[in-house]
C-alpha cells in the first residue's frame, strides 16, 4: 500500500538522517535554527496563503471557533515562533555533556554520556506552532523527528516543513531529519507507531482519545499524559491569604491547560474562614463552583458536586471544592483521583510539607505555590516537550534532557576481567 | 477465566503493596533483607526438596544438561543468593535522595526527588536464584515485584516466594509487595503484560524468543537487550600486548554471556603482526575462529566466516575476525552488526578513542578494557537487574538506581504565575 511505503521510507530516511545530527557540531545546529527563525519571518507570507487554505476548509468543515483560533496563525505566531526558535538556539547542548566519573579499584574510570534518543514521532493536533517549536527541540538535542499534525493544519504544516527543511539544507544537515506526514489519512498513524526499527520514541500531544489511540496501537515507547486532575490543599496551618492567591491563579490564570487546579480541598479546620472569601473572589471571576456537602453548607447555594466531579478535567472555570477532615483525607483523595501531574499543599507546618512532598505521587509536587508552574520553562528546563506522567525516562516536564538518553564510557588502560 | 482473575488480583494487590513499600524506611527495608537471608540459609533444605521435584520433572521431559544445571540449587546456590541479598541490604538507598537544588529567579527552589517505579514484573526463565535477585533488588528501591519464572523452575520458586513473603512479613511489610506467579500456563503471561493500570514496568529475561513474545504482547513498558553481539576494535595504533590481553579475556573468560565479545575487527596495518600470536592463544582456548577473506590469508587453515557469522551472538568459545581497512570500516560494521550493547576500541592515539567514544551507539563504549566490564557490579552500580539496550530511562546495566524515577519537588512561599 501506499501510505505503508511513504511512511517505512520516511522512518528509515530518518534513522539514517539521525546518525548525521546526533554527531553534528552545537554551532552548526546553532546556525540551522538561527536560519529557520529568519525564514519564518521571511517566509510569513507564503505560511499565511497556506494557512488560509486550512482556515477556509475548517470553515466549510464547520470547525468550532476555539479550533479555528488555535488553528490560526498571524504576524504574533509568527514572531512567536521564531523567538521560540532563537531562545532554543540559546540554551546549553545536552549532547555529549558528561557528569562524574567514578574511579573503579581497578583504575577504571567510568562516566555518562548524554547522547541524542534517535527518530522522535511527534502526533499532535491541531496548532500548526507545535511543528516549529517540536523541530527546534529535536533538533537541538541532536534527534531526527517525524511530525503528524492534524489533518485540519496539513498545509500549513507542510509550508513550516518545507522552512525547517530550507533551514537544515542551509548549514549542509539532511532535511530528512525533520520530516512532515504529508498525507490526512490516519492510516499513516498506524503506520508509524510500527516502526519501531527505525523511530525511537512517540509523543503524542493532544486529547486524552488520540493519546489513548497512540498508547493501544504502538509498538514504540509513547511518553505522554492523558489529562491533569490537579489538586490544591489548603491546610489548617495555611496562611490563608497565601492560599487565597495562589488557588485563585491556579484556577483562573490559565483554566484550558494541563496544570491548572480542578479541585480544591480544605482542612475542616479553616474551612469556614477560608471558603467565603474564596468563593467570592471565584465568583467575581465567573468560577463555578461544584461543592462537597460540607462545601454546601458553608456556601450554600452552591451547585452540589457529584460523582463526576471529583476525577473531572474541566479545562474549564469550573472548580470542584471538598473540605476534607484531615491531611489523609486529602492525600488519599489526590490518590485516589489525581492524574500523577501536580499537586500542591499549602502549609506552615514543616512536618506536613515534608510528608506531602515524600509521599503524593505526582510528577511536580508544589509546597507553597501555584500548580501552574508545572511548565518546562518556569522550572528552568527551558522549553519543553511536553509533560509525562509515565514514570519510565521522564517524569514530569519534558526539555532538551529529556530528549536524550545516556550511554556509559569506560576509560581503562589494559583492564580484564578476573 | 480463573488465570485471568487471579493474575489481575496479584497486579491489584502489588499496586497496594508498592505503596507500603514505596514509604517505607531504609533501616525496615534493610531488616527485611537480612531476615531474607538467615531465611534461606535456614530453610536450606526445604528448598533442596522442592527443588529437587523440578529436577525430577526436568529429568523426565529430557531437559539439557545446561538447562538442568541452571535449574539445579546446591549448598553454593543458596550461600550466593543469601550473600547477594546481604550485599543489597548494604547499598545506599535511591528512595528519597535529591539532587541539586535550583533557584528560580522568582525565589522558586526547585529539585527532584528519586521514587520507586511501582511495580515491577520480571519474566524470566530457568535459575531460581533470580527470584531472589530480583525481589531484593526490587525491595531495596522501594518496588513491588511480580516475579514469573520458567514453569520447570515452579516448584523451587514458590518455595522461594515463600521465603520472601516470611521475611517481609516479619518486619510488617505486606507479602503481596513480592509475589510469584503460581501457575505454568502460558496464558499468565499474556494476563501480565495487560495489567498496565498496576503494573508499571516488565522487564524481561532470557533468550531472545521470549524477549520478542514480551515486546510484541505488552501493554506495559518493557526495558530489555535482545542481545549482545559486542566487537573489540584493535586499532593501528594499540599496544599489541594489551590488545591481546583484552582481546582474550573478552572472548574466553566468561564466553556464555551477553557482553562477550563475538567479532574482532583488526586494522589492517597491524594485522599481520597481531593476528599469528592471537590465534594461537584463542586455539589454545579452545576457540574457533571464522575469518574475513583477509583474516584467513594471515591465518591459513582457519574456517572462512559467512554471512551468518557477523550478526551472530555466539555465547561459545567462537569468535568472527574481520581486517577492516580503518577506522571507519571498523565503525561502520559496528554500526551495521552491533546490538547496541558493548563497544571496545585499543589504542592508544586520543583522537580515535575520543572519536570511538564519541559516535559509537552501544550502551558501554570502552576505550582499552574489556567488554566483559559491562555489568552493573564491575561499573560501580552495586548488583543489577539486566542490562537495557532500549534507549528510554535506562540504557547499559541497571541496578537501583534505574529501578527509581525522580519527580520534581518545587517549594515556594507564596509564588504565583503572573
């Protein structure tokens, strides 16, 4: 079949594509991503026209406003993008970075070397800007990528490639080491996820169904998480104010993404100082909010919660709102209802901290601060991939680290074994 | 089915147990172990006995003499498993210890924090005393394990199994964190690898049949080597005399296992002068050599190698030589044959051991020693469970360490995303 021959041959031209990025100089990757930064700015016109042709179809398509917005890109995207492209530029290679060398008895010395993973497929929906900005991250940690789009941005996403293949060809790289799905048909999905000789690792970004999708049908290692139940605990020993802010920007300062809190739990003890105040302030911003019974009693004419809120990801100004008897209450709640993503406590009490940060299982544990800095940048890692909650390689948000393995190196001068 | 049922319990169960585990303190983990070990010396002969139920029964279905010594336990069997078990008792625990602190420029202080995976299945065949190995292993980093071994080692493992299950128990710890997988029947396996709401990570041991079966069925991440076909590279510019040393003890001192060496690749200048005194050991070893078209016109009379013998993992006293023009050949073949697992060059130039090191994709990469040096014990890793040639989370041998993950610890006071 067709799509099965493009798709192995797309999968294999990156494998070998692979081999001359993970051994090239960081100032020539440098220069490629300096280059396709340029030529997105020049270029803009041609990724508008292309643009356009995918914004006319998901009109005749009858695409809903929120994915006709994501799907659009202008003059900031643009810039966006190209600024992404230069800051990755910026950052510090990870390959070929060693730590500490361990000296074995036999004189040995043994080290770690970061090294590139390979062919990375990344299956993703809809905003075209994911094309640049997963490029750039491969790239840089010296990985050949494969990118799937949604089917609704194919040519604008062919336009990007056709950029970042310019960009690579412009400092002597293959540009089959970032390579565009170039066909709608979802067949091609499957193709891929069962290249596992020739493509590493999958990343699949997007709704919790495509996600489930990727995880049944590969036979590659998928990072990714289904979705982010994220949990704020207000505890007895709060400083309410505090807690006051950082729930309130937790929930309000981003509600449509994966770290933005979905339920709130309180210690019964300051639940009746606590709760008015907050739900007023929630209000005012157009929060609804769904309560425990408790809940109910201390903001009466709230809407009840039931038994769909509580593992709920609204992505939405909704808040789900339970007082909890205890700090296990609240623990066994997160695990029992959490997505592994974040979760936050907020707490005076030194014990407590400590005990919520050892003992909740979850990606990023906050003591103190809002959910909403489960994020690749504000932690530091520069940009990021994408956020696992698989445990295995990466927990939690994904940068240049993440994208490369490493392999160990044994100094010796004539050791055998006995 | 009743497999089915009792197979999804066990995972149930272990996902509870790894919770208990994953919480508890070093010096319980540790007291466990020990019991473990005064245990099996105690209850010596009540696993001679049941051991000696699958000798009979391996005797009756004419299992091979290899495979009847593997599955034999002595006197010896259970010293080293109650010495292997002391020795992981007295490793640092991973669980809980953290890296550098970095702080953010809004006051965030933000680190990561080493936790177990979960839980753990480990499918293996024949030797009883990995059940041991593995549980230790496995208790040690905090993990509950799900241990299922060859059915012709049943008997021994369950009496083993019972052996773990006592000494966790006597320090209050469930006996469900290490649990073995009582049935023969195929089926059990297949149950396991879709257990992926309990079961975190498979990690499979054994021929490369039973690894392909595991890949190919699991749900669940598995971190596995098919094998190891490992190359020595003596370079123009080595000392011929260690070349020799290492060169031998890769072959011959240990030749069952995956990091021996299977193919010599010899630059062609030094050839002549190192091949004649070479072989002339290896024969006195007992090895075959199967040569290149160029090594048999150094080496008159040796048996010419075929296609079939530059994948080949031999695991016997055989050994594949190739004269390559250079260092690029050398590389190239390694690129071609290799399985990702051990790569040694000799020489003593540092360009090309730095070159090596560099662009050579293989777990270990050795610049003068011997390949047998991969393995967790001899790398400094204290002992291991296997060694991983997947890319992702864990690539080279794993001990405790790659048996944990680390989720980000952020403490703040008071921050909020602006």
């Amino acid at each position: 079949m067709d799509i099965d021959r493009i798709i192995r041959q797309m999968a294999r031209d990156a494998k070998q594509a692979a081999g001359v990025i993970s051994r090239c100089a960081t100032a020539q990757k440098n220069q490629a991503l300096t280059n396709m930064a340029d030529l997105l700015e020049q270029q803009a016109e041609t990724i508008f026209q292309e643009n356009r042709k995918d914004l006319k179809r998901a009109g005749e398509a009858g695409l809903s406003r929120a994915m006709v917005d994501r799907l659009t890109v202008t003059g900031e995207t643009i810039a966006a993008m190209a600024g992404g492209i230069r800051e990755v530029a910026a950052y510090a290679d990870p390959v070929g970075t060693m730590g500490e060398t361990r000296v074995r008895p036999n004189g040995l010395r043994v080290s770690k070397m970061r090294i590139p993973l390979g062919v990375i497929g990344i299956i993703y929906e809809s905003r075209p800007n994911v094309t640049i900005d997963a490029a750039g991250l491969c790239l840089k940690s010296g990985n050949a990528v494969i990118l799937r789009g949604g089917s609704e941005a194919l040519h604008s996403n062919r336009a990007l490639a056709g950029i970042i293949g310019q960009a690579l060809e412009s400092v002597g790289l293959p540009a089959q080491a970032a390579q565009v799905v170039p066909m709608e048909d979802r067949t091609a999905i499957n193709v891929l996820l069962a290249q596992e000789d020739f493509v590493d690792l999958i990343i699949p970004r997007g709704g919790e169904g495509l996600i489930r999708f990727v995880v049944e049908n590969s036979r590659i290692p998928v990072l990714k998480h289904y979705k982010g139940v994220c949990h704020v605990f207000v505890d007895h020993t709060a400083d309410l104010q505090m807690a006051e802010g950082i729930s309130f920007n937790a929930k309000v300062q981003r509600p449509g993404v994966c770290n933005a809190m979905e339920t709130l739990l309180v210690h019964e003890q300051v639940a009746r100082d606590f709760l008015p105040a907050m739900a007023r302030r929630f209000e005012s911003a157009g929060v609804e909010l769904r309560g425990c019974p408790k809940t109910c009693a201390i903001l009466p004419g709230i809407t009840p919660a039931t038994d769909a809120d509580w593992p709920a990801e609204y992505l939405d100004l909704i808040l789900a709102v339970k007082v909890v008897a205890n700090m296990e209450e609240a623990m066994a709640h997160i695990a029992r209802y959490g997505s592994n993503h974040t979760e936050a406590i907020i707490t005076s009490d030194y014990r407590r901290a400590h005990r919520f940060v050892r003992d909740v299982d979850a990606s990023v544990v906050l003591v103190n601060a809002s959910t909403r800095f489960n994020d690749g940048g504000q932690l530091g890692l520069g940009a990021e991939m994408g956020i696992s909650t698989s445990k295995l390689h990466a927990f939690g948000p994904m940068g240049l680290e993440e994208l490369t393995t490493r392999k160990f190196v044994v100094l010796g001068d004539g050791q055998i074994r006995e």
